[in-house]
C-alpha cells in the first residue's frame, strides 16, 4: 500500500466515522417521519437527502428524521436547522425537489423559498 | 449511503450481558422494516459504561439506550429509526432532560473525561480496518517511516514525557532509546506488548484490544523503526478470547493492506507481529518471566541486569511496552510532544485509563487527565457509593499495590503521589470500597492471590507471602496477638528486599498500605477479637433482639443449619455453635430483630 492509498481510503471513510462525531456546530435536516410524513413519502425525502450529502461531500450536515410535525395535510415536511440562523420549513417535499433544496440551499447557502411553508 | 449508524458494544461486559443477541435481533428487526440500505449496524469496542451493559448508541442523533433487552429492539426499530421518535423509556435515564435528550458528551461520567488511548473504543468497528484508517489510523505510521528517522521518533516520544503505563512509569522513550543505541551490532531486536493484565479488577487494557486492536499494532511498528527491530510479540491472556480474535483480524487485515509484512509504504523498512497466548499465570506479566514464556519456556523471571534492552527476548536487544502506552503512541506522533505534554502533571504526563469496580455506581472504564483527584473521578465520574454507604477508602495497583484511604481522596493521582502515599500506580484497576468492607480480609484476598500465582522460583516470595497469609487468616479468626501484627509487618520489608521480581517485591503492598491507614482494624481483630465491618465470620456473632422478633419462623426455615429454633409467634433463638455465620437470616428477616456483632 502506498501513503496515496491510504489516504483514499481516509477519505472515502470521513464521511462513514464523522456521522458518529456529535457537532453542536453541524447543520441539521430534519425529515417529519410520522404516520402521516411516511404516507405522503417522507421515506424518498429522506434518503434523497442522505445520499445527496454523502455524493456531494458536504461536511457538517447531519441528516436525521423527526415526528409529525402537525401540518399533516403539507406532508413531507423537511426542516433545516442552521447554526445562528432561522429555521427553515420546506414543505409538499419529493425526492426531486430534495435535490434542489441540497444543491441552493445545502451548498449555495440560499433557501429556495417556493418550497417554503 | 447510510443515514444512521447504530453502535453496538461489542466489549466483553456487554457482551456477557447478551449483546450478540441484541446484534442479531436488531439485524433482523432492520431487514423486516426494510431498512437495510439506510442504517448500518456496527459492533463497536467498550464505551466505558460497563454497568448500563448492553448499550446501544443511534447516530447521527447519538441517542445512548442502556440496558437494552431483545424484547426492546421492535420497539426502538419501529419507533426510532423508522419514524424518528426517541423512545425514552429506554434510554439513558440522566441524558433525558425536560428539553429533550441531551448528548452524551454532557453527562457526568463522560464531561470530564479526556479519551486518547481509549479515542476509538466504543466509535469504530474494531474488526474493520476501513474504519481505523478514516479515523486517521496508520497516518502516524506513515508519518515516522517518511518524514522521521528514528532518532527523531525517540526524541519525540521522550519530549512527550509519556511514561509506562503498566504500572512501573519507566519513561518509555528511555526504553526505546536503551534499546537503539545500547547494543550497537545486533542481528536481530525485538518489540513486545504486554498484554498479560492479570490485576483483579484491571481490564483496561482487554477494552483497548477489543475496541482498536490497529492501534497497537500501528504503534508497536513505530517502535520497531525507532530502535530498529523488524519483529513484534504480542502476548495477550487466553482468558480474552473476543481480544485474540480481533488482533487476529487486525492483523491479517494489516498484512493484507501492506501495513505490516515487507517494505511498508515503498520504503526498505519491513515489521510483522506475531500473537502469542498466556495461559494465565499472573507472574508473566512480569517482563523477564513474559519473554520467557514467549520462548517457549516455564514462565518464570530471571534476575535482571541484564536488562532486556541489552538481552532480552532470545538473548537480543528488546523493548516491552504495556497496551495503554501503546494506544498513546500514534496520536504523540502526529499530534506532537507538547501536546501530549500539556496534560496532566509535571513528572506524569497525558491521561490514564481507569477501571472502576468495587462500590460504585458507574463500574466500567474511564480515561482521564493525569492530576485528577479520586474524589473527581469516584463522586462525579463514578456516580458515588451506592446505598448511601460511606467511602473508606479505594485500591490501585491490584496485588501490588494499596489503598488510598479517605483523608487522601483530594490529592492528584499521578506516578509519585501515589508512591508517597504507599499505593502504587499500578496497571489502572480501581476497587472502590466502603463501610463494609473489612481491609484485614482486603489484604488477606490479595495474599491469597499472590500465593497461588508465586511461581516458586525464591523463596521470600514462594515461602514468605505463604507465612503473611496464615498470618493474617489467623488474625480474621480472632486468634492473632499484637506480636502476630509485628512480626508481619517485618516479614512484609524482608519480602519487599529480597525477591527476585516484581511479584514478590510487591506483593507486601497491600498490607502494608492497610497497616499504615487501617492499623486500628488490625488491632480490633486481635485485641477486642472484633469485625468493625462485620466481614470476617469468625470473630461475628448473630442474635435475635427478643424485643423485636416476631416469632414468623421466617429465619429458622431459611436456615441451612437449622440452628434457629422457637416456637410460632414467640421470639426465636440462633444456637451460636450451629450457626454457619451465613447471614441468610438477616436478609429475610421483616423485622430487622437479626443482628450481626
């Protein structure tokens, strides 16, 4: 093994070790995951969000879910939870709009508001 | 892509509490809910709460479940990882909070913790090297062979000021350079790990193989390019089968990735590890009787000088480390001398791994900075006494070392405060004691181990410890003379001097300790023929308070002895020459009218 290889191999495991890492700084998304979320396929949501983190190698964000949030009828309700800022509720979410939402919002730092409540 | 990772403690406490079996239900429980390509079930090494066992960690959230059963795993299956609702009932109990769950890192028994040599035990899979790598694993490896020569290597780890952590406190970078310099011309040298912990009580370093066996292995090929050896030993207890499988799996991992076996990362240096099994004699986990053993010979030691960085394993230059320095060695090198440097004390330095048994709450394992009071790490670590029971007093260093009474709870514990106050580090056992504990029969349990495990070599140790422990059994009878106290106290001076090991020379230790702080139980024992701490059996006396009896014969249906006699609803009797002292009495008695003397 060269030091190159084990380097990769580091850094294809980062994201795999720094999910058990608790960071009071790290962004959260939180994904309703009650009755009424996993009907309306909060499921798809969720992995769309935990894949597109993973593929775009975005640091310091923890996908996670939560419980029926009370809107039951805007189902499935995402929530972003950013470190010093507002928190941010997307709601009527499906998988393609998760990944806009990762792509503006996750990397570009800007809330895609048509999606807001 | 797994969003949720759900750690498992795969360490030997939980697991003897039936992890595997919560490992297999949770695998499947996963599988039926059709969760499998989304949370990932690793078995991880001990996280230190031994006494919450089994524990269940979910991240990313890092929710702590303790004492989880298999009856419990549909449950948190269905209603946390599908649906994302913690289920409290089954958690933690002190991280519930009125605003939710708060993380572990802010409890009690981890805030004040500083985890170095324990960093990996309880977060990776030990069984997967990946996972050792992506934590940084092999970085320091890699570090020394390209951009250190070994002088540099031992410079750094004497500036560290990292010391023995097995229990003597040589500075190990001392040892290292002995072993590079000290024989010039040497064909062959030696690196061995000591992975004997035989102490009663000490599984620190058990909880390091099992949880990051890599980190041994990467450190122990540090050493062999500091004083240029190319084979290792390790020589671990065959009583820690779960250790010995994953430093197998470690190791047949590390060859097969090249970091152990020729020519590691392109350069010439070349280092491969071989295991070899104790058979559980406490005394080769003395260096010279381990070499020994290795060889292939009766473990028994021999006397040094030489010492082995001149001859050591087969007649060559060697150095032998415990696992706990090991496990500091790879975050020295590439976190630096003065990091290390900066924790703990002036003359100890870094962190220790403690394990904390006896009369605590929080048994299990803790790791912190050198300094530390025994009040910090009993009362606010260790949750305190349970049963609102009073501390008397703590024991390190197993058989050769002794106790710190009450009076000493506030001073740092480091190498030469605990030598000053006649305890010893010792390899980090922690046996917390309190009002019940009798420290005659304290002394007399160690002596009793160190009479089985004197390999028989000389006689002060063979012969003498034999004599201190009919000494002190006479005494827990009762039939000891202040002389007695005397005499014992000389033989335990004559044992210290002349022994030809560590074994011998240490094993006086404990009574002497209880003789310094506990003197007036000894004299209790002869004089007034009395337990204080109503231990030892022969000097008690059980009694029925008429007053209080209720005549229910309870007690003289429990008896095994049948010596409790008396008539339905009138006080009973215990005939004291039938009574076999077993307390079984007490413990049903409604009435508290049995009473021990």
């Amino acid at each position: 093994m060269k030091i190159e290889e084990l380097n990769a191999i580091r850094d294809k495991m980062k994201n795999q070790v720094t999910l058990r890492a608790e960071d009071p700084d790290s962004t959260k998304v939180l994904v309703a995951m009650g009755t009424c979320g996993i009907a309306a396929g909060a499921r798809d949501v969720l992995t769309a969000f935990a894949d597109g983190v993973a593929e775009n190698n975005i640091e310091k964000v923890m996908v996670s879910q939560t419980g029926c949030i009370g809107n039951c009828q805007l189902e499935p309700i995402v929530e972003i939870l950013e470190k010093g800022k507002d928190k941010v509720t997307y709601v009527n979410m499906n998988a393609d709009k998760a990944k806009e939402v990762i792509e503006k919002h996750l990397i570009g730092g800007q809330v895609v508001s048509e999606y807001t409540i | 892509m797994y969003r949720s990772h759900v750690l498992i403690c795969g360490g030997t406490g939980c697991t003897s509490s039936g992890s595997a079996a919560i490992e297999k239900a949770l695998v499947s429980e996963i599988e039926k809910n059709g969760l499998k390509e989304e949370v990932q079930v690793v078995k991880t090494g001990c996280f230190g709460l031994c006494a919450l066992g089994p524990i269940m960690i979910v991240y990313p959230e890092g929710t702590f479940y303790s004492m989880v059963k298999v009856e419990d795993i549909p449950e948190i299956v269905e209603e946390h990882l599908l649906k994302g609702r913690v289920v409290t009932r089954l958690v933690y109990q002190e991280t519930v909070t009125d605003n939710g769950i708060k993380s572990l890192q802010d409890t009690a028994f981890y805030k004040k913790q500083n985890r170095v040599a324990l960093r990996n035990c309880g977060v990776i899979n030990p069984e997967n090297i990946d996972e050792y790598i992506g934590e940084g694993g092999y970085q320091a490896l890699a570090k020394v062979l390209t951009e250190m020569s070994p002088d540099d290597v031992i410079q750094t780890i004497l500036d560290s000021g990292l010391r023995g952590r097995g229990g003597g406190g040589f500075p190990t970078g001392m040892k290292w350079k002995l072993a590079r310099n000290i024989v010039k011309d040497a064909d062959q040298k030696y690196v061995c790990c000591n992975a004997d912990e035989g102490d009663p009580g000490a599984f620190m370093d058990r909880s390091v193989l099992e949880g990051d066996p890599h980190v041994v292995l990467e450190a122990m090929a540090i050493a062999g390019y500091a004083i240029g050896a190319t084979q290792g030993y390790i020589y671990v207890r065959a009583e820690y089968p779960i250790a010995v499988e994953r430093l197998e799996i470690a190791i047949k991992q590390a060859r097969e990735y090249g970091l152990l076996g020729n020519n590691i990362f392109g350069t010439d240096f070349s280092f491969d590890i071989g295991l070899r099994l104790g058979a559980g004699a406490f005394v080769c986990g003395e260096e010279t009787a381990l070499m020994t053993s290795i060889e292939g010979n009766r473990g028994e030691p021999r006397p040094r000088p030489p010492f082995p960085a001149e001859k050591g394993l087969f007649q060559k230059p060697t150095i032998l480390n415990n696992v706990e320095t090991y496990a500091n060695i790879p975050q020295i090198i590439l976190n630096g001398s003065d990091w290390f440097a900066s924790m703990g004390t002036e003359k100890s330095k870094g962190t220790k791994v403690f394990a904390l048994g006896g009369k605590i709450h929080n048994t299990g394992l803790v790791e912190v900075p050198m300094g530390t009071t025994l009040r910090t790490v009993i009362e606010e670590i260790g949750g305190g006494i349970p049963n609102g029971k009073k501390f008397k007093a703590a024991q390190t260093g197993g058989p050769s070392g002794g106790c710190i009474p009450a009076e000493h709870m506030d001073i740092p514990i480091d190498y030469d405060n605990l030598i000053s106050i006649g305890s010893m580090m010792g390899s980090g056992g922690l046996i917390v004691m309190d009002e019940d504990n009798c420290m005659v029969d304290i002394a007399k349990f160690f002596l009793e181990f160190t009479v089985d495990e004197s390999c028989g070599k000389c006689t002060p140790c063979r012969i003498g410890t034999k004599r201190m422990y009919e000494m002190l059994d006479k005494i827990t009878r009762g039939q000891g003379t202040l002389e007695d106290i005397d005499k014992l106290e000389e033989l335990c001076y004559y044992i210290k001097q002349n022994s030809l090991c560590g074994l011998g020379q240490t094993a006086p230790n404990p009574v002497l300790s209880t003789l310094r702080y506990f003197r007036d139980e000894y004299v209790a024992h002869v004089v007034d023929k009395k337990c204080p701490a109503g231990v030892c059996k022969h000097l008690l006396s059980f009694e029925i308070d008429p007053e209080k009896c209720k005549g229910c014969t309870l007690c003289s249906r429990v008896c095994p002895a049948g010596a409790i006699s008396g008539a339905v609803k009138t006080p009973h009797v215990i005939d004291k020459d039938k009574c076999l002292k077993c307390g079984a009495c007490i413990e049903k008695c409604k009435f508290g009218a049995i009473s021990k003397k």
